[in-house]
C-alpha cells in the first residue's frame, strides 16, 4: 500500500510540474502576442505624417476655347479654384480683383487659350479704342503684309498664329563683260530659292484674325505677318527683288511640336530671325555694277587712247609721205633746171671746132631764129 502511494504522490508530483510548466508557457506565450499587437497598432500611429491641405485662391480663366483676336465676353471668362503656390503675378486673382470679368468684357485674346487655362495680362488685352490688330501686336514689333496664294501658302493651311519660313525665288542675272570691247557680252541666268527668315509669326489671312470657324484651311491673297522695324524694310526690299526679278514669295509651315520642343513654354515669346540679308545683297550688286561701269570706262579710255595714238601715227606718216613728195618733187624740179641751164649754155655758145692745118681753130655761128627768115 505504501509503494502505490509514494507511486501516486510522484505521479500527482509530475502531473502538476507538467500543469504549472504548460501554463506558465501559455501566459508568456499570450503577454508576448499582446505585446506584438500593441507594437504593430502603435508604430503607424507613431510614424502616420500629417496631411496638409493646400491652399488654393481663385484665378480668372478660360470658360471656352479661346482663338486669337476674339472679343471676351461675359460667358468667356470664370472663377477658378487653383494653388496658391502656383499662380503668376500675372494671373487675374479674385482676391486682388474682384472685378476682373467686368472689366475685362470687350478686350481681345492676343494668343489662343483652351478651356481652363488661366487669363494673363500678357494673353489678354484692353482695346481701349484701338484696333485689333494694333492690340495683337506686340511691343517693339510691326504687322506687315505679304502676297500669297494657295501653292505659296503652303495650300492654305497657314492660320493666324501660325510660324513660318520666308522663302525667296527669284531669276539670277550675270553679266558677262567682252574684253575686246568693253561692252557686256552675254547674260547668263539661272533661278534660284533662299531662306530670308525663319520663325515668323502669322497674325491673320486676308482678314481674317482667327480660325474661329469649323475650317482647317485659310486660302486667302495676302498674309499679315509680325516682324520688327529693320525686318519690315527688309521684307520690302524682297518683294520689289521678287518683283524686279521675276521671282515670289513662298511660305514655309513650320511644325508646331518642333516649336514647343525648341521654345518650351516661351513659343509666344519667339521672335522672327533673318536668316539672308537682302540689303547687303542689294549692296553688293551696286557696288558690283559700279566695278563693271569702272571697268568699262577704263576699257573705252584705254579705247580712245589707243585710237588717239593712231590717229596721231597715221598723220605722222601723212606728213613723212609729203614730205617725201615734196622732196621727190623738188629734185625733180631741180634736175629739170639743171637741164634747161645747159641747154642755154648751149645755145648761147653755138660754135664749131675745125681742124686747119692740124690745129683746131673754133668757128662762132650765127643761130637762126625759126621765125626769122635768112637772107640768101
């Protein structure tokens, strides 16, 4: 009875070692996912950062598309939430200006404008009784027109606000000077085509200002273009060469992506460039044309000299002809007076020599006259 005691009380003796081990183990087990899901809910919280929310203002835009040259109206114009951190100082604000769309009724777009985009000083402008065109201009600049028609205006496809090329063609004449006489020989020709200006911005076709219809085409005679004062006499220059020289004026698109990828936002701020200066041309053609006039001069000078110095030998060698003549002349008379000298002697002493006894006696005759009869 004893043994199966002892054996009870250290089977009971296990039994509660094992019970007190396990449960021991369970608390741990559950203090240490408690304390896991207390970390795991308060790290975000921890580290969570704070959202702010922007601040926004409202700015004037764009209730419509917007084409060049159009005449604002009320239901053109609308207030618009936009970031604080993101207006220019020349947007329209409504804290600023209140009264912005009413004042703004009636002044023109200078530059075309899509829906939403905000209004600026520098896209919209008060006519204040100017012209339209006056108003698109901008400042520093000239509007210009030049002759067009629908296969040198790229097929009519050229719209206000637009950027072309100038391109010039015209028949190239060279004089070719003969140097025998001084004077143009032949005249050589041949056409040919050069770019005189590049990125020139459109400002109407004809009259029309915008491309406010549902057409994609222009076709129209002439093109107003916007170009600064020494481009203006320029541009002149190329129409009365074009004229002059049986040549035209040609319009050359230029593509839209290539402006934005080349300019960037700053496409409305592009200037035109002159790329072939006409005037130093025309210049050089004067200066050309008074070489060949010096030229020739110096030809017909060096001309009349030489036909001087001819003239001159010429008489020289009439005068040495005379002279010869005369002299020839004169000795010739001089022989023939030597003649009659001797013919007188002669005739003065007409006598005869005779021989007598061997001795030579000379005899004096009596000359007889032809119209004198001698007596027998």
């Amino acid at each position: 009875m004893r043994g199966v005691r002892v054996m009870i009380l250290a089977c009971a003796s296990v039994a509660a070692m094992a019970a007190m081990w396990m449960m021991r183990g369970a608390i741990e087990s559950r203090a240490a996912a408690t304390a896991q899901v207390t970390q795991q809910v308060a790290a975000p919280v921890a580290i969570q950062p704070e959202i702010e929310i922007p601040q926004t203002v409202d700015v004037l835009v764009a209730a419509n598309d917007l084409n060049i040259g159009r005449k604002l109206g009320l239901e053109d114009m609308k207030w618009q939430s936009w970031p604080a951190d993101s207006t220019s100082p020349y947007f329209y604000v409504k804290n600023e200006d209140k009264d912005a769309i009413a004042n703004l009724e009636g002044a023109a777009t200078r530059l075309a404008m899509r829906a939403g985009e905000p209004l600026t000083t520098e896209k919209v402008i008060d006519l204040q009784g100017a012209g339209v065109m006056a108003s698109l201009l901008r400042n520093g600049m000239r509007a210009v027109a030049v002759p067009i028609s629908d296969i040198t205006g790229a097929g009519g496809f050229i719209l206000p606000g637009d950027f072309v090329d100038l391109l010039l063609t015209r028949q190239i004449s060279i004089e070719e000077l003969d140097p025998k006489t001084g004077e143009i020989d032949r005249v050589i020709t041949h056409n040919q085509t050069e770019t005189v200006m590049e990125t020139v911005r459109v400002l109407a076709i004809d009259q029309r200002l915008s491309d406010e219809s549902d057409s994609t085409t222009a076709v129209g005679n002439t093109a107003t273009i916007e170009l600064k004062p020494d481009q203006v006499e320029l541009i002149t220059l190329t129409r009365q060469i074009a004229k002059q020289e049986r040549g035209f004026l040609t319009l050359s698109l230029r593509s839209f992506a290539e402006m934005v990828e080349e300019y960037g936002e700053d496409i409305d701020k592009v200037l035109p460039v002159t790329v072939l200066d006409l005037q130093a041309i025309a210049r050089q053609k004067v200066e050309a044309a008074k070489k060949l006039r010096v030229q020739a001069e110096e030809y017909q000078r060096e001309l009349a000299v030489r036909a001087e110095e001819a003239r001159k030998q010429l008489e020289i060698e009439e005068q040495q002809a005379k002279d010869a003549e005369r002299a020839r002349l004169a000795a010739e008379a001089a022989k023939a007076a030597q003649g009659q000298t001797v013919s007188t002697v002669q005739k003065k002493e007409n006598a005869v020599v005779l021989v007598r006894n061997g001795a030579a006696i000379k005899v004096t005759t009596i000359p007889t006259d032809e119209n004198t009869e001698v007596a027998k």
